[in-house]
C-alpha cells in the first residue's frame, strides 16, 4: 500500500511516500530523483551499524557518507561545522544534495547543513525513527543546539522529498517507539475524537508495528501536519498548535538535562498542561481525565522525576515561543479545539 501526501509551502512543493518495504524496492520518481544531482548521506553510528547493508548497496551511487554521533546530546554547534566541512571535503557543490538517514536528531541537523551549505542545497528525508516518520521529517524545521538550550540556532528549509518506509522501525528500541507514540497521541488530541477512537482501537496494532496499521497512521498524522504546515509554513500562527505539551514538556527535558526521550517528556508535559487546561475551566474534570486517559495509553517507560512547581515554571520561562514576559500554552478547549494561551509565571504557579 503506497500512501503520497503533497506538502505545498511558499517555496516548494514536496512529496512524501509512504510504504512498507520502499528502501527495498525504490520507486521510479526516487531513482530519478537520485539520478538528477550527486548526494552525500548523513547518518548517526547507531543506525549506520544496523543498516549497514543497505549502506553498501546505495553507497556506489553517492558521493560520500557522513557518519555523527547519535543521541540528542550531540546535536551541537560544532557537530555541524564538521559535516560542513566534510561536505565541502567531498567536493559538494550547489547542484548536489543531503541524504539525511536517520531519526529527528540527524534529520534537524542535516536539514541545517543544507540550509546554510553554499547559501542552501537540496535534502530529502529518509526518516528512521516513529517520531521522524510521524512529525519532524515534515515541515522544514532545521536547527541544532545551543549551550543556553535546545534548537535556538535553526532555519526552515523544506525537504526535496520525503520517504518512509515503516518497515525501519522494527529494529528501534521499545523506548523510542514510546517516544514516538507521544507524538502520535498529540496528533489525536488536536485532531479530534475520529483519530483517538482509531488509535484507541488500533493501539495493540499499533504497539506490534503491524506495516499497515503503522502506514496508515504514518499516512494521518503527516497529512494531518502537511495541511498545517502548508496554511502556516514559518509558525506565524497555525503551526504553533502543534507545540500542545512541549512548553510543560521542553522544561522537563531541560530540567533532566536531556536523559529522558523526548516523547517521554511531551507524555508528562501534556499531562501538566491538561490539568491547565482544565482549571483554567477550558475542559471540564470530566473531560480532561478522559484525555489524560488517552494519553496514558503510552506506558510511562521512563519514570521522570517530579520537579517543585518553582522549578518548572522558571524553565518554562526560557521557551521560545513567550511573549511579553508571558508563558505560551497550546491548550484544548470543549467542545473541540485548542488555542494558544499566554499565561504571567506567577498565573502558572497558581494552576500548577
Ligand atoms: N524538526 C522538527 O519539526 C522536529 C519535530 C519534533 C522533534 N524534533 C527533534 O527530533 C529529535 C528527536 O528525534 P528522534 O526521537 O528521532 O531521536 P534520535 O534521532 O536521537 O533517534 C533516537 C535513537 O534511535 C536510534 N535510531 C534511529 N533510527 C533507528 C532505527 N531504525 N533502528 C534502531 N535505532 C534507530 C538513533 O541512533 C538514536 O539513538 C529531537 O531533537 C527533537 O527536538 C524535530
Ligand atoms: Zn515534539
């Protein structure tokens, strides 16, 4: 079953594939694709040993593979001036392109180097990870880390193309297929109640990575993004509704320095922030606990720690998407919908 989703942003217009066994068994539109300009694949060492097979078949069509270090840790400022200058190294000029193989981390940082490599080049993403085939493959959103925090130097650079083939996420630990679940219960919870009773009655299915089960809930949430994505590209407005439990979620991660998943994070983080929800009236108790009931379909794999309301309210304090000293919330409302709320530190305090 091939599933193709058409992004349309300012700039371009992409195709996403979507189908078991499509690293195996290539479709003409990417082998063409391929034969237009020379490529340079970027992976992470773990996915690189796993699919080293693979590797060594495409390699005789690429002009070189750069491997970085996995883990999210890694993403780092001088990570990306070294495959910069690998890049350069290889001889890429502005007609050729980035493969980026792998998870969220790579996809972010190969997506930068394109962006800025001889003022931008082209990428496609092959994604490897549930999180990557379900959201951040999508969108165009490049960038890596700062030592002050997470994904403060970035760019929007929309990928060429992206394929998925859903069969890749067999050989991923069980965490990260968690992880990646997360994702996928935001999508239900700003979606509606159509996409939570789906998931509610597919999750074994789900949980196992059954190929078409796991194409087609690839195929909704990425149409799902794709259609946010297109109305609002550069996050003016739209787009932010698809930060739902980050701001709760990104403090958690900061706080834990990084060591927990970031699904497992976005899980409490939607927790905190329902519980927002529902005190500041926005959903009623009854609601909110059969949300918070939704989400906990996910196992809480990792157990993160509960941090003093202070703490994570200062973290809060740091995210990108504040405005005029207040704290920005993606918050649901009854009967359906969500909306962003800008709350003082002080107000949250109070609702934690
Ligand atoms: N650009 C966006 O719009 C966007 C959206 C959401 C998240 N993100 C970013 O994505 C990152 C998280 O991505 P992630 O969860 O994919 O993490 P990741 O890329 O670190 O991958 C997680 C782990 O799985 C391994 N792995 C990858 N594919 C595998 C496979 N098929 N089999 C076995 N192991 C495999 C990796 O080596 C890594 O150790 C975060 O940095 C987050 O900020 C970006
Ligand atoms: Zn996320």
């Amino acid at each position: 079953m091939l599933e193709t989703i058409h992004v349309d942003t300012i700039g371009r217009s992409y195709p996403i594939h979507i189908q078991t066994g499509l690293l195996e068994k290539w479709l003409p539109e990417m082998t063409d694709l391929l034969k237009g300009r020379r490529w340079t694949l970027v992976t992470d060492e773990h996915v690189s040993k796993i699919y080293a097979e693979f590797l060594e078949v495409i390699s005789g069509d690429l002009l070189s593979i750069i491997t970085v270090p996995s883990g999210e840790r890694r993403r780092q400022w001088h990570r990306q001036c070294t495959v910069l200058e690998l890049l350069a190294e290889a001889g890429m000029n502005r007609n050729d392109g980035i493969l980026a193989f792998g998870g969220g981390v790579v996809g972010d940082l190969a997506g930068f180097c394109a962006s800025i490599y001889m003022r931008g080049i082209s990428w496609v993403q092959i994604p490897t990870t549930l999180l990557s085939q379900v959201d951040s493959s999508v969108g165009g959103k490049t960038g890596v880390n700062l030592k002050t925090g997470k994904n403060l130097a970035g760019s929007f650079h929309q990928p060429l193309a992206v394929w998925i083939d859903p069969l890749l996420l067999k050989t991923l630990p069980r965490q990260e297929i968690w992880s990646g679940c997360a994702e996928v219960v935001k999508y239900g919870i700003l979606e509606g109640e159509c996409l939570r009773e789906w998931l509610r009655n597919n999750w074994q299915s789900v949980t196992n990575l059954e190929p078409d089960v796991m194409t087609h809930l690839i195929y909704r949430c990425l149409q799902y993004k794709a259609a946010v994505v297109t109305a609002d590209e550069k996050e003016m407005e739209l787009r932010k509704i698809l930060n739902f439990g980050h701001t709760a979620g990104h403090a958690i991660e900061k706080l834990t320095h990084y060591q927990f998943t970031h699904g497992q994070a976005l899980r409490t983080g939607m927790l905190v922030e329902l519980d927002i929800a529902c005190r500041l009236h926005r959903v009623s108790r009854k609601k909110c606990n059969e949300l918070k009931r939704f989400v906990t379909l996910i196992p809480e794999a990792e157990q993160i720690p509960d941090f003093p309301p202070e703490q994570l309210v200062e973290a809060m304090t740091l995210d990108k998407k504040n405005r005029d000293h207040r704290i920005s919330f993606i918050l649901p409302r009854e009967p359906r919908g969500v909306d962003e709320v800008l709350l003082s530190p002080s107000e949250v305090l109070r609702l934690l």
